[in-house]
C-alpha cells in the first residue's frame, strides 16, 4: 500500500514540477538522435522538452538532431532548476549537477565520470573536467582539473588531488 501512495505523489510532483526525468531523457534522446526518422513525433518531443525547460528555466543543450552529449542522464537533486549546458558539451557517467550551474557554450567543454558540480558554479569555454573532480558552489572554472580534485572558491583553486592519479 505504501508503494502505491508513494507512486502517486511521484506523479503528483512530477506535475507539480513540469519534469518527469524518465520522459524528458528518452524524448531526448530521440530528439538528439540524426537517425531517428519521426520528423514529426521529434518536433514534438523538442516542444516538450523546451516547455519544460522554459518552466525551469533551463536548457540541456537541446537542439534538432544535435546537443549535448551526455554518456548517462545526470542526477539532479533539485531537478532542472536554472541549470544551462551548452550545446557542444561532453559529459560523463554519473555526474550530480545541483541548481543554477552553467557550462558554456563553445570550446567543447568535457567533463570526466563520477563529477559533484555544486549549486551556481560556472565553467566556461575549453575546460577539461577530469574524473572524480568535485567543484564546489559559486566557481568558476577556466581552467583544465586534473582527475581527483576539489575545487573551491570563486578563482578555482586546486586543494586536493588524490594519490592515485
């Protein structure tokens, strides 16, 4: 009985919220997809998923045939809360992106496997994120992060690399 009450107000939230991750990721996925050959069933699912952005004021680098590329759906735990991606991103397995994070557009951006980005930070044009990197809330990176650091402060600063790199 507890599964289905629980099941319900997961349906209630994700109304609520204007974001059901499980439909947002498959339609993007078809949408970004050059060999998926619905035209119209894709222009679809590209209105959707900008509606939902527009509602949360964020854009997962979504276009016609083309975006982002992400290697798994990101764990969101404030859901897609102003969160902006540009289009020509690389992004990794298992990366929690937090709230009003923005990685800009041009100079292909990659981000490596298991990143923590926290709430406001920034990254802009030709990092290199490696893997295992947190990045704290409010950075802002310009600069390549070796695999196994923590990221702090306004002007990136390296505090921690771990021993296995």
């Amino acid at each position: 009985m507890k599964l289905i009450e629980n099941n319900k107000f997961r349906y209630i939230f994700r109304k609520i919220r204007h974001y059901d991750p499980i439909k947002y990721w498959e339609m993007r996925s078809k949408v970004v997809d050059p060999s998926y050959k619905f035209r119209v069933k894709k222009l679809w699912y590209l209105y959707r998923i900008k509606k939902m952005d527009a509602f949360n004021n964020a854009s997962f680098g979504t276009n016609f045939n083309s975006g982002a590329l992400f290697k798994t759906p990101p764990i969101l735990p404030h859901g897609l809360n102003g969160i902006i991606i540009g289009h020509d991103c690389i992004i990794g397995r298992n990366v929690i992106i937090h709230h009003q994070v923005t990685i800009q557009h041009g100079g292909k951006i990659r981000i490596g496997d298991n990143v923590m980005i926290g709430a406001g930070a920034k990254i802009l044009k030709g990092a290199i994120i490696g893997n295992r990197v947190k990045i704290g809330a409010n950075c802002v990176v310009f600069e390549n992060i070796p695999d196994g650091a923590t990221v702090v402060l306004p002007k990136p600063r390296i505090i921690l690399k771990s021993a296995d790199n």
